[in-house]
C-alpha cells in the first residue's frame, strides 16, 4: 500500500486566518514570513512570546509560546522532572525545554489534513489554551529556576487550590 500525495488548493492560507483574528482583536503581531506570525501576548506573570507556523510537508499549524526565564546548566534536570510532571496533567500540547537556548516554551499543533480550513474560533482556542497553560504553570518554572524548590514542590504550590469564600 502506498500514500499518495494530493496537491489540496486550501481557500486562505492557514496563517492569513491567524493574520484576520490578530486584525479584529487588535493584537499586535509581525508577519515573519508566508508561513509565520509572531506576536507578543502580556500574560498576569510575564509577556509570552506566540510564534504560529504552518507546516505544508504535515498540514499542520504549530504554535510555539515562550516565556522569559534562562534555565542555568545546574537546574536543566529539576527543570525536565517539572516539565514530565506538568505534561502528565495536559490534554493538550507540551511544555519542552530547548536546552542551548536554554527557554521553556509551550507547543501544540492544529491537524489540518486533507484541506480543512482553520476558523478564527480554532484559532483563538489554540492560542488562548496556550496562554492558560503557560498562566498556570510560569510560577512553578520560576520556582525551580529562581528559588531552587525541587519540581514537585513547585507544582505543588502552583496547584493548591482554595476553597470557600474570604
């Protein structure tokens, strides 16, 4: 059995429509290429650096999300324990840790087989499922970068919920 390619002609490029929701929510952004657009998005911790890419070879939109934090050499495996412990708790996309660079960031992908279309409904879901991640678990990579806590400490105290009323 063999695959076949198909050429799919889509009716926008995947990135235009990413470009149009930018547009009417009045999000700043710089298109880097035909296949990309960068933005910046201020979150409650920090600012997070969004990079949308569409891949043709796998019909896919993958977005990066990083966030400003360095991961010196001496904390790189309490920083990887943190990663696996977060990324069991996702249903959706990954948090991974470019070494050379350094930066933690937050990776999902949107399939866009067989010449589906994104809306702009997608698109905002994707992003805003980035961000909430990234919102939700920043303080516990700062945590183990900065205050040197072990991983499951930091999760831990990012995860402690209140219940009641004050």
């Amino acid at each position: 059995m063999s695959l076949l390619e198909l050429e799919i002609a889509r009716d926008a490029h995947p990135v235009d429509v990413i470009e149009q929701v930018a547009n009417s929510n009045d999000w700043s952004f710089e298109r880097t290429g035909d296949d990309e657009i960068a933005m910046s998005v201020a979150g409650l911790w920090t600012d997070y650096h969004v990079s949308f890419s569409w891949m043709e070879d796998f019909e896919a939109l993958h977005l990066a999300c990083a966030f400003d934090i360095k991961v010196s050499e001496a904390r790189v495996n309490e920083v990887l324990r943190l990663l696996s412990l977060i990324n069991e708790q996702l249903l959706m996309g990954h948090f991974d840790l470019w070494q050379q660079e350094g930066a933690i960031m937050f990776r999902q992908s949107l399939l866009l087989a067989g010449g589906a279309e994104p809306t702009s409904r997608q698109v905002e879901v994707l992003l805003a499922s980035a961000l909430d991640a990234c919102e939700c678990y920043f303080q516990a990579f700062q945590f183990v970068v900065w205050s040197g806590i072990s991983a499951r400490e930091a999760l831990d105290s990012v995860l402690f919920e209140t219940v009641g009323h004050a």
